[in-house]
C-alpha cells in the first residue's frame, strides 16, 4: 500500500499546483494591471493550447504505454515555466509562459486520473480514496495562496509554484506505472469509440455543463476583489470550495452507482445552475465565498459520475485517450468559450450578467442529461458495449 500513500500524497501536491494555476492565475493577472478582457484573452488562448496538448500527451501516453514517465516530464517542464510565469509582469512575457504551463501543466490532469482509476482498481479500493487527497490538496494551497499573495506580493506565487512541482516529481519516482491493458491501440478502435453516438451524446453534455463551470472558475475571484474582497478572501472561496468535496470523493464508493451516472450528472447540474443563479443576486463578497460551499453538490458528483460513465464506455486499450477528451473538454474547448466570451461579457454587461447567463446554461445541461437518462439510463452497465 505504500504505492497508494504516495500516489494520494502525488495528488495533493498535484492538485495543489492547480490551485495556484486555475484559479489564482485571472487573479495574478488582474494584480498585474490587466483587463477582464485581457485576463479572458491569455485564459482562452491557454485552452486552445491545451486542446492542442491535452490529446498529444493522451496519445503518447497510450502509445508508450506509460503514465508515470510522462508525468514526470510534464512535472519538470511545469515546475521551469511556472517560475517565469509568476515572476513576470509584461503582458507579452505573461502571454508567453501562460501558453507554455497550459501546454505542460493541464495535460497532467488527465493522465493524473488515469493512473488513480487505474491503481485504485488494481488495488481494489475507491476511486473517490485517492481523489480526496487531491481536494484536501487544491483547498488547502487555494487557501494558502491568497494569504501568501497579499503579504508576499503576487510574484511570490513564482517560488511556491516551483517548489511545489519540484516536490510532486520527487514523489512519483515511487508510483508505479499504471497497470496497461494488453489490447494494442489501433485507429479502428479510436473511430469506433469518436464515432459511437452514445459517446457523442455524453461529450456534448460535459460540454454544456462544463463551459459555465469553467467561466465561474475564471471569473470568481476577479468578481470578489471588484465586490471589495480581498486575495486572502479569495483564497477562503477556494478552500471552502475544496473542502467541501472531500466527504463526496471518500464516500463515492456508496453513492457512485454504475448505471446511474447520466441520472447522477443531471442532478449536479441541477445543483450548478442553483448555485449560479444565487450568485447572481449577491453583492456582499464574503456571502459570495461562503456560497462556493455548494461546490460538494456540483463538481465532485459530476466529475466523478463522469469518468465513471467515460470507462463504462470507452475501449479499454484508450481509456488515457477517453479521460483526455473528457478532461479536454471540461477545461480545453470549454475553457476557451468561458474566457473569450465571459471576458467579453463580464467587461461588457458585468458580473451579474454573466452568472445569470451561466445559471441558464446549467439549466439546459440539466434538461439535457435527462433525456439522455431517459435514452441510456434504463440500461444496466452490463449492456453497454464501448467497442
């Protein structure tokens, strides 16, 4: 079990990483003197890099028949040029290394999820037991973060970021790879799977309730410091955000039923366009952090809901693949419309248009995984065929 202990210890630091990156970035930039606009600019544009990355690390992943020693390369590069990044303060020298951590940093993701579904299987234990670690992780360094920024200055980010992922690559040198099927990858077995009308269908839902979910994700800390928030309050969003998910990922062994997962989305979405919707009438930054409590019912629940639905359905020899254009989606294709346009929005209509916008959004996700569930979710997971 030592492999597990390392492997929820790599998930914390890993996670951790993300919560400087994710959501911490518009607010460095925003820090920096940049526009919404801006801020929405680099953020889009690094979802364009990581549609580019995320499927090009998948592919050689699968290719190679490793997860571990990729990572391990991911891990250095990102350490490097989140440096730079951080300890810039040109917009041009801001756009540049931005586009370069897109490119290294958000294909760790997927292959990070990959490797904990796959050893958690091997070793007969929950998905949601190692996955946990990885919100205790992007809490607690959200929370950190904020503090460290408003006493530290906002360049500080630069020697933590890069300690942090120096830490990570260290750590994974004791992973095991993850366990490889013995089917080889063939180009049939990738169409059959891009071309299957059940995937479709489920791809197109992520998207809709993944692109309000990322334009929150962006935008959330710019709208705190506009209500007269502070970076510290910024942080606590994030770390009640975080922490709220915890109990969800270590109990997903009682409530992740296979068979149930478009049931399952359709309910976090629901609870997504809740959220959204309340925002859009609060004007007191602290109610507003204090709201992202509601994140244990949204993203935890439909994430995990998700990659369980993805390998139900997708061939086995390209499940790193399947979990990348899951991942691709919620935070590549998703990513550069929640930026662009809720940059454009949000500098244009304001804050609370944009979340009310976003609040519509979810709503039709919600409606659309019902009919999915009403098309596929009468089926046990027996029935599905992913070939």
């Amino acid at each position: 079990m030592k492999s597990i202990r390392l492997l929820r210890s790599f998930n914390f630091l890993y996670f951790a990483l993300l919560a400087m990156f994710i959501p911490f970035l518009p607010v460095f930039l925003d820090k920096q003197g940049l526009t919404p606009a801006q801020i929405g600019f680099i953020i889009g544009s690094g979802g364009i890099i990581t549609i580019i990355a995320q499927p090009l690390w998948g592919m050689i992943s699968d290719r190679t028949r490793t997860v571990r020693k990729v990572l391990m390369l991911l891990l250095l590069c990102s350490s490097a040029l989140g440096y730079m990044l951080f300890a810039s303060d040109s917009y041009i020298e801001l756009i540049i290394f931005a586009m370069l951590v897109y490119f290294f940093l958000m294909p760790i993701d997927p292959l990070t999820e990959s490797l904990n579904f796959r050893l958690s299987e091997s070793a007969g234990i929950s998905y949601g037991s190692i996955r946990t670690y990885g919100a205790l992780g992007y809490g607690v360094m959200a929370l950190c973060s904020g503090y460290i920024m408003s006493y530290l200055g906002a360049n500080s980010l630069a020697y933590l970021f890069t300690g942090v992922a120096l830490v990570s690559f260290i750590v994974i040198l004791g992973i095991p790879d993850a366990p490889v099927t013995g089917k080889p990858v063939t180009v049939k077995s990738l169409k059959n799977f891009l071309s299957n009308k059940e995937t479709l269908l489920f791809l197109i839902l992520v998207f809709i309730c993944s692109v309000p979910a990322r334009m929150n994700d962006t935008f959330l800390g710019v709208y705190i410091l506009e209500l007269g928030g502070s970076t510290e309050l910024v942080g606590q969003a994030w770390f009640i955000a975080a922490i709220s998910e915890i109990a969800v990922f270590a109990l997903s062994f009682w409530w992740l039923r296979k068979g149930k997962e478009l049931i399952i989305i359709s309910i976090a979405a629901a609870f997504y366009f809740l959220r959204f919707f309340i925002s859009v009438w609060i004007t007191d930054p602290h109610l507003l952090a204090y709201l992202q409590v509601l994140q244990l019912l949204t993203f935890p629940i439909f994430y995990s809901a998700a990659i369980q639905y993805l390998y139900r359905i997708v061939p086995e020899e390209w499940r790193a693949t399947g979990q990348t254009v899951l991942a691709l989606l919620f935070f590549g294709v998703s990513g550069i419309i929640a930026s662009y346009a809720g940059g454009a929005i949000y500098q244009t209509l304001g804050a609370q248009a944009l979340f009310l916008i976003i609040s519509v959004m979810s709503f039709i996700g919600m409606l659309f995984g019902l009919v999915l569930t009403r098309k596929y979710g009468s089926r046990s997971h027996e029935e599905v065929d992913p070939g």
